[in-house]
C-alpha cells in the first residue's frame, strides 16, 4: 500500500500493484503522489491536444497518461510528446524524460508542483514544456536553459522544432466553450 508521505526509490515504487490506478502514482523526489481525477475541462483540452499533435507530419507522437521513466522519477504527463523512434517496443514504460511534456492545471492542484515536474523533466533532457490553466486562460511555456513565458490570446506558442503547428491559446480554450 502507498502512503504520500513515504520514501521510496524508483526500483521499488515500480513493484507497487497500485501505481497503475486511476488517477496513476508518480514518484518525484523520492515521494509517492497520486495524479488528481481529471475535469472534464482537463478531458477535453487533453483529447484535442493530442489530435492536433498527432495530426501533424513530424517525427513526433503524442501520448495522453504515458508513464515516463528517468533517473529517480517516475512520471506520467498529462501529454507526452515523444520522439516515435524514441518508444519502446513490447509493453515497456517509457525511458527518458519526453521532448515534450503537456500539464493541464486541474482546480485544487499545485501549479508549483507541475512546474517543478516541467523543469526537472527539462533538466533531464526535454525540450519544451506547457503548463496549461484553463482557468485563466494562459499557457505558461517552459523550455530548456531558457526562462518561461505567458502566452494568452492570439500568441502563437512555441512547439517543437520540426512540428508543423501554429496553434493559439485562443484556439486552444475556445475548445471549452
């Protein structure tokens, strides 16, 4: 059984028969956390997300909930956006942190926490990461060695290099109405 306030190593928390529970666990710093039930607003922007990524001519693939692997983390991204040369063949987690890792801000969560993943996802080889917040209709955008930026409105925001996307977050929360 977890609790939240315990430590364990990543060896460990990988054996645990509960980590594939709805919401999935993570492990970050040594400490189990349980993902909080998704929104409906978090549901929708996740699928469309995805779609759009998918969509696009580029080496890339995007995956909703994909467990990522690396150093001592275990973590599982709202979107992973991956290289698909990159995925592990037969049913294996991912290993490494994603080019691109998509959080959606869900009520009662911690942007602190999500924006900590972002980074040490950048620092252990991502590219780029968004923090969504539908409630403010922003997206923070995180990439690596460079400071973050607010896009809202009409912003065309930053994707990875060699996807093929313009894409707004007026676009993007317009979804929700």
């Amino acid at each position: 059984m977890i609790t939240t306030g315990s430590s364990i190593d990543l060896q460990g928390f990988l054996k645990l028969p509960e980590i594939d529970d709805s919401p999935a666990w993570e492990l970050l710093d040594g400490h189990p956390k349980q993902k909080p039930m998704p929104t409906a607003y978090h549901s929708i922007l996740q699928k469309r997300l995805v779609a759009i990524v998918d969509a696009c001519e580029s080496p890339y693939e995007a995956f909703p909930e994909l467990r990522c692997l690396f150093d001592s983390y275990a973590i599982v991204p709202d979107i992973a956006v991956v290289r698909r040369d990159a995925m592990p063949t037969g049913n294996l987690p991912f290993s490494g942190a994603p080019a691109w890792i998509i959080e959606i801000l869900s009520p009662n969560q911690s942007t602190t926490r999500l924006i900590a993943k972002i980074q040490t996802c950048l620092q252990a080889g991502g590219q780029l990461g968004w923090l969504v917040d539908p409630e403010e209709e922003v997206v923070m955008v995180m990439r690596s060695g460079d400071r973050f930026g607010l896009f809202q409105g009409r912003e065309s925001l930053p994707v990875l290099e060699g996807l093929a996307l313009e894409f707004t977050p007026e676009q993007m929360f317009g979804w929700l109405r």
